[in-house]
C-alpha cells in the first residue's frame, strides 16, 4: 500500500496521499504504502504515524548522515524533496523555487514510486538540506509501508493514480504568518519586512503548484485562527478542522455523537478541564470542491490530556484497537508541539485511520487468491 503527503516547508502548508500497490501480500513481501508529508521524515506529523505503526523511525544506517529518510521496522519515509532537479544554487540562477515543476523530475519520482510499491529496491537521490547540493543515491529496499511527504506528491497525475489514500495539511495565511513571525523574530532576529517579503515571494508559486493539490486529498487537516477570541491573530488558540471525503474505499470517516447530522458541542465542565477560552467541537457534512465530506472541527486547547478520553469516548470510527488509544498515543507523545489542540487530536486519528486502511488493504489482497481458487 501507497501514502503520499505534500508539503510546502516555505509556505507551512502541507498535503498528504496514500496509495495502494497494485499487488499486496502477506509476510515479508507485502507491498508499501507511501505518505508524504511536509517536514520529510522529521515532522511531528510522521512521528506520530510510525508510532501507530511501532517502532522508532532512524536515518539508514551507514549511509549519508545528511539522508532525508527515515527507517522503521514497518515504514519507510521518504521526502519528495530528494527529487529535486536543481540544487539550491541553480535554482537561483534559474529564478525558480523549489516549489516550480521545474525544480523537481516528476518522471524518476513516478518510476521510483512504482518501483518500490511492486516490491523492487531503487537508488533514491538525495537532496542535501544543510548543503544545499544534490549528493550520491542512497539504496532504499521496499519496505512494507512507505511513506513519501513534500511538496507535489499530488502534483503529477502518475503519482497521484499510485496513491491509495490522501491527506492535505492546509494552515491559514493567518496562522502561518503568526508562526513565522514568532519563529523568525524571536528565534533567528528577522525583521517583520523580511519575513513578509519571504512569504509573497513563494507566494504565487504556492497559489499556482501547491494549494491546488488539496482537491484531490481524501482528508485535509485545516489550521485556522481561533473563533474563541475575536480578533486573535496570535496563533496560539488553534480552531482546527479534519474534513473527511465520504465514498473512499476503506475509509470511514469520524463523526461526533450521530453519522450525517450537524452538531455544536461544548464539553468543558465537569468532565473536561478548560481554561480560557475553553473548547468547543463541531462535526457535520460539508461540500469540498465538488465532493460531500464530513468535517469534525475543534477549536481551542486541552488543559489536561488525561481527560482526553472524555471526548475520545463521544467520538466513532476511530479505527481504535482498543477504548481509549487515541488518548494513549496523545499522552505517549505530550511533548509533540500540538498535542493539546486539534492538531495533534486529528493527525493521531489521522494515523489510526491510516493504519486500518492498510490493514483492510492487506486482508483483501491476501483474500483474492483464496475467492478466485473457491470460484
């Protein structure tokens, strides 16, 4: 099975595809799911999906300290920036981003891809982030979940048809621009024209090869400023939003209390501890680009994780193995930025969603020969 994430590190926005192999067998030769994401292997996005999977995800061992994979007894993360077609000086020199099509070679990306989900070792590129040079290739074998997140996984249609499932993290101009600033400002010494300047050049790049991926997603984990606050632009208060496209094939989407109605609900109180400006969760259906979606919304922070499952428990189709996981990867993973809001709650839900689409992929491959012996 394939899982695909898009990303866009310049711009904070991210996007994300799954996809299923054309053959899936048990055992060792089972084949990959791809997902790509937008910090390539290092995000806490990915963290949290190779948790659900077990096992700590490490760079290959022996090889170019500077790889952009990550390894796992399972997955296998592998960054679509490492497709890059220009290094960072001849971008430059062409007046391009890494964001262009031109900066990237869609035709190896989409062979590699192919290669490793039919179960075929490939010698991977790699772009060297610290450098900014395109080194010698790596040798990736075929894992059984792979795992590929940056910026176009949704770009070329070949890739895209590879893909068994699609995620799309989508953060506001608003939001991105707050986290910038703190980051910028405060961390590296950036001066505010600086920064604006940064983000409206990438801009029309983003708006022209990025933003549109997000039609194709099968879910899409939107940050928006919070609507607890009027007029917050801090970024701290997240209202975040999973939008889930119904009809995918394994995949069921969350809902809150009853499938297919529209709710409003605030559970602070007796059995959730809110400080200021407490939590309030929406789920209802939705249109998204053309397509019926169901979308779970939750804006505002915990105050204590243990009393997640308090609100895990009004929650259905969570793909959970047991009462309660999604509260235990939340406290499991405390210190992941965005484990006391809906970013962290949706990309752990997210992941266990995951986890049983591959799950339901691998059963029915395996089932197949059986069937077609009966028949």
């Amino acid at each position: 099975m394939a899982v695909s994430t898009v990303y866009t590190t310049q711009s904070f926005h991210s996007t994300c595809s799954i996809s299923t192999p054309s053959k899936t067998h048990l055992g060792f030769n089972q084949k990959k799911q791809i997902l790509f994401y937008n910090s390539c292997g290092k995000s806490t996005f990915m963290r949290r999906l190779t948790s659900v999977f077990g096992g700590a995800a490490e760079p290959p061992k022996g090889g170019n300290p500077d790889s952009n994979t990550l390894i796992s007894d399972t997955t296998t993360v592998i960054c679509l920036d490492d497709y890059h077609s220009l290094d960072r000086t001849g971008r430059k020199e062409k007046g391009v981003t890494a964001l262009d099509p031109r900066a990237n070679d869609f035709d190896l990306m989409y062979e590699q891809v192919k290669a490793m989900k039919e179960g075929k070792a490939v010698d991977k590129p790699i772009y060297n982030h610290v450098t900014g040079l395109l080194d010698p290739p790596e040798l990736i074998k075929p894992p059984k979940i792979l795992v590929i997140e940056g910026l176009h996984p949704m770009f070329d249609q070949r890739v895209r048809d590879l893909l068994d499932f699609s995620i799309y993290l989508d953060i506001s101009n608003e939001v991105k621009f707050a986290w910038k600033i703190q980051r910028d400002m405060a961390e590296r010494g950036h001066s505010l024209e600086s920064i604006k300047a940064s983000i409206e050049a990438r801009k029309p790049d983003f708006e022209a090869y990025i933003d549109p991926q997000k039609q194709y997603a099968d879910a899409v984990i939107e940050v928006l400023p919070t609507q607890l606050i009027p007029g917050d632009n801090e970024g701290k208060i997240l209202r975040v939003r999973l939008i889930m496209k119904e009809g995918v094939k394994y995949f069921n989407p969350v809902y809150l209390f009853d499938e297919g109605s529209t709710i409003s609900w605030i559970p602070c109180g007796r059995k959730l501890t809110c400080s200021y400006p407490g939590i309030k969760f929406t789920y209802g259906p939705e249109s998204y680009f053309g397509h019926e979606v169901s979308v779970l919304e939750m804006d505002g922070q915990f105050d204590r994780l243990d009393e997640l499952i308090y609100v895990e428990s009004h929650l259905s189709n969570l793909s959970t193995k047991f009462y309660g996981e999604v509260t235990q990867q939340m406290l499991k993973h405390s210190e992941f930025p965005g484990s006391n809001n809906g970013t962290g709650l949706f990309q752990t839900i997210v992941g266990l969603k995951i986890r049983d689409l591959y799950e339901q992929i691998t059963a029915s491959k395996a089932a197949a020969p059986l069937q077609a012996t009966k028949a």
